[in-house]
C-alpha cells in the first residue's frame, strides 16, 4: 500500500511564519498533534490541541533545551516500520506511531552572518532537528517530513489536495528534499569548524539556483547556482543566459575597481574590456569608452560607476546591447531604456565579492584566492633613471586595472585614462602588444604621450622597443624575469619610464 493517511504528527520548529494554516489543517484533519517548547505553545494559542513531547518520553526538556526529542520514544514512533514487527514493539513499549514530522532548524547560516560570538553559533547547531529530518525521510516509506519553512507552501499543497493520505512518491520527494536540507546544514557547520585550518576540503552548499536562458551555446541547458538576487535588482529585460552571466561577472570584477571617484563607464566584449573610460562626468566617460572600440562595442555589456542620467541614456540608447549594469538609474533614464523589452538592466547592489574562487576542469574543481590585489602608487617601484610624471603614474596605475582584467597574455595601452588599445588571449606578449597598437591605430589614437601595462612580465626587450617605436614613454609591469635587465637597460637608453609592481595579474 503506497498511500499513508497521516494521524499523528510531531512539529518542532524555529520559525513558526507559515506554520499557522498547516496546523490548521491537520486538526480539522483530526490529526494527532505533538510539540515541544515554543512551538507547542504556539499551536496552544491557536486553540488547537497539542501534546507535549514530555508525555511520550517522561522527560522534561534539559540542558537548556539542548535535549528534548533525543528519546527512543519519539525516534521509536517516527523510524518503525508500519510491519508486524515493528508495530508489535510500539504496542509493547506504549510508543506512539508519528507519521509526519515538521522541523524548521536552528538559522545557523544567519547566526554565522551575524556575530563572531562562538558561543552564540554553537548553540545554533540544530542536533534534535536534524536528527528528527534524517530519521523521519530515512522511513519516508511510512512517514511523511517537512524539513524546512520553505517546503511548508508545498505540503500544505499536498495536505489539502489528499486529505493527509500521501502516496509513496509523494514522500518519497519529501524525503530528497529533507536529505537536501540536512546536507547543505552539515557542509554550513564544516565550512565555519575548517575555516583556518590546513584541511583542504571542497564543500559548497549553494541554496537557490536559476534555470538560464540556455548555456555557452544555445543548444547546452545551464543552470546558475547562486543568489543573483543578492547581487542585483533585475528592473528590465529577457532571461539571463550563460553568456550574459559570464560577462555579467568581468563587468562587476573590472567596476569595482574604480567603483569609488569620478564616473567610469566600461564596455565588455566575451569577458574583455573593448572600452573603458574616466571622466568627469558619466556622458563624457561613455562617450570616451566608447570611441575605443565602436564596432566590438555592440551587442556588447555596458556598466557604470554611478547612477545613469537621462543624456547618458540618450547617447547610450542609441546602441544595442545586451545589458547595462549600474548602481542606479535615473526615473526619467530608466523609462527610456525600458521601452525596449528584451534589454537587461541591472541596478548593482553593495555586496560582498567572496574570498575564494572556483572553476570547473578534468571532471574536478581548482580553488584559489581571488585576485582582490588592486595596485597603488606605493606598490609602485621605479626601476628606470627616468621616473614617470604624475600623469604618468595616474595611467598606469588605471593601465594596470584595464590590463588585469583582460585574457592573458594582455597589454593595454592607456592615455589620459582612456583604454585607446587592447590585446589579449594572445600566444605571445610581442603578439598581444601588435594587436594593441593595431586596434589603437584602427580607431584613430594617437599613441605618443600613451603609457603601456602588462599582465605579466616582459621575457624580452622586444616589447619595450615596439612601444618604443609607437611614441610610448612609461610601462608598467610585474617584473620577474631573469631578463629585466635587458628591457631597463632600454629603458635607460631611450628614455623611457618603467616601474615595477612585484605583482603578476594572469587571468586564464
């Protein structure tokens, strides 16, 4: 028999919001109610008959309520099978049959988020809960678990539509969705015990996910699992697809960057700035980043440092695109790049960019530090006679973001904190600098007075002779070869500045 008719059912929860009309149910129901502590008292208030979980195990609640439901009287009525057997020692022990159990845990993940009091977060790992899940979906063939508040809206559903007789099917989706609490509770308390110590473990729980638009190509299915809401507001345009998401995340690293001081606005192409500009005011900035690269700029992401006014949405409507990312946007901007219905506008939120990251390869994961390292004028070290003017240093220094988040190997070539040219994911730095100075030249820029950054140090002097050549006078680079002598010393000879950062920025 695959159906259950629910006659008793045992309820321990910490959040009681949506609990009401559940309980509701089951009485009119005539289901036998069992409780401890507050939710017992607030099923009492309710008017609604509860038994407290004392009278089956003759014990009061102890050790400050760290001990309540850990009896063989409630894990005898919740783990029997509803066989001979079985039933015949429930009958001997006078121990009730529970053929549902409701359990919403201690927030441990909220507690962690909220103090560093070891304490507090101890006392917040849930041991009756989540013993109470595992033993209730582990007999999901006789009994029925609602593991969380957020699968009260589905069992209410359940409740209503069978009259608390739930096919085995039924219980048994239960049952994953309980296992799938109770692990992502476990890696939470393993992840705050392993933080600091040299155990290398890769254990993620990620809670919500979203079905996008399609993957990398329209014929892969993707799934993104992640809290995008956290990140931002969605105020216009189509689903989200792998693609978008992927460029989504370049815009924001590379924005953060110079999210503080006068407007910046960006342009990506597959993961690469095409176009990247400051100035002092938002329309002036656009106007620059675009005239970078105006061709690669279309269909491109678009995304700024602050909020978007109606003559930046003017000039910027005039454009497709894919999606425009800001900390907000204007009223009287918003109505306008909302009148076309499949552009994705994205109002960014302040968050927390993680620690740690992580990708996929070899049927297996990498993990690293994220490169949170952003260059300043006192990691700079001047390792030329000539030393950079001011003017100088303010480029390379935005060089050195532009670069950073461009495939390697990458050159970016700046004026007047103006990206002017590009070259990436390229097999050599000689060929990514070539292409730099080709895209320059192509759109129009003038490269004498320009300062050049490299992603990574120059084997060679052939770089610095090219940008040399091209009216380039300052660079900027990590250094570290066995040959950075070769490329100062031409440095030295034809009066070029170059500092060092100390600091490689590959981006694979």
């Amino acid at each position: 028999m695959s159906a259950r008719k629910i006659q008793s059912a045992l309820i321990s929860v910490y959040h009681k919001d949506g609990l009401e009309e559940i309980v509701k149910e089951l009485h009119q129901q005539g289901v036998q109610i069992y409780s401890t502590g507050g939710t017992q008292k607030f099923i009492a208030k309710l008017d609604i008959p509860v038994t407290a979980v004392e009278d089956i195990t003759s014990y009061p609640s102890i050790l400050d309520g760290r001990v309540k439901t850990l009896h063989p009287a409630v894990f005898g009525g919740i783990l029997a099978r509803r066989e001979p057997a079985h039933l015949e020692q429930l009958e001997e022990y006078k121990l009730p049959q529970i053929d549902l159990v409701i359990v919403d845990l201690y927030p441990f993940e909220e507690t962690v988020a909220t103090t560093n009091e070891e304490a507090a977060i101890i006392e917040k790992i849930d041991i009756g809960g989540i013993s109470l899940i595992r033993a209730a979906a582990k007999n999901y063939r006789d009994v029925a678990v609602v593991p969380s508040r957020g699968e009260y809206a589905l069992f209410l559903e359940m409740l209503k539509e069978t009259g608390g007789e739930l096919q085995l099917e039924q219980r048994r989706e239960l049952a994953r969705r309980a296992f799938k609490v109770s692990s992502n509770y476990d890696i939470a308390i393993f992840n705050y015990f392993n933080e600091g110590t040299t155990d290398i473990a890769f254990k993620y729980s990620i809670h919500r996910s979203d079905i996008l638009r399609y993957g990398e190509n329209p014929h892969q299915s993707g799934v993104f699992f992640g809290d995008f809401e956290a990140v931002f507001d969605k105020l216009n345009g189509k689903d989200i697809s792998y693609n978008n998401l992927v460029d989504i995340d370049a815009a924001v690293q590379i924005m953060r960057e110079l999210r503080v001081g006068d407007p910046a606005f960006a342009i990506l192409k597959h993961t690469n700035t095409c176009g990247l500009a400051v100035r002092p005011t938002l329309k002036e900035a656009w106007d620059a980043a675009l005239e970078c690269d105006n061709v690669s700029a279309f269909g491109g992401i678009f995304i700024c440092n602050t909020t978007v006014d109606l003559p930046t949405a003017e000039a910027i409507n005039e454009l497709f695109y894919e999606v425009l990312i800001a900390p907000d946007f204007a009223p009287d901007a918003l109505e306008l790049l909302s009148s076309k219905k499949k552009r994705i506008l994205l109002k960014l939120k302040d968050y927390a960019i993680g620690s740690r990251s992580f990708r996929s390869l070899l049927n297996g994961v990498v993990e690293q530090d994220t490169d949170l390292r952003q260059e300043t004028t006192a990691d700079l070290e001047v390792v030329t006679k000539v030393a950079p003017t001011p003017e100088q240093v303010s480029d390379l220094l935005f060089a050195s973001i532009a670069v950073k988040h461009l495939k390697s190997n990458a050159i970016a070539l700046v004026k007047n904190k103006q990206l002017i040219g590009m070259g990436c994911g390229q097999p050599s730095r000689v060929d990514a600098l070539k292409q730099a100075i080709a895209k320059a030249k192509a759109f129009g820029f003038d490269l004498n007075g320009a300062v050049m950054a490299s992603d990574a140090f120059f084997p060679f002097p052939d770089c610095v002779e090219i940008a040399d050549g091209e009216g380039i006078k300052a660079v900027i680079q990590p250094g570290g070869s066995i040959k950075d002598k070769d490329s100062i010393a031409y440095c030295d000879e034809h009066g070029m500045a170059m500092v060092m950062t100390g600091h490689r920025h590959f981006k694979h």
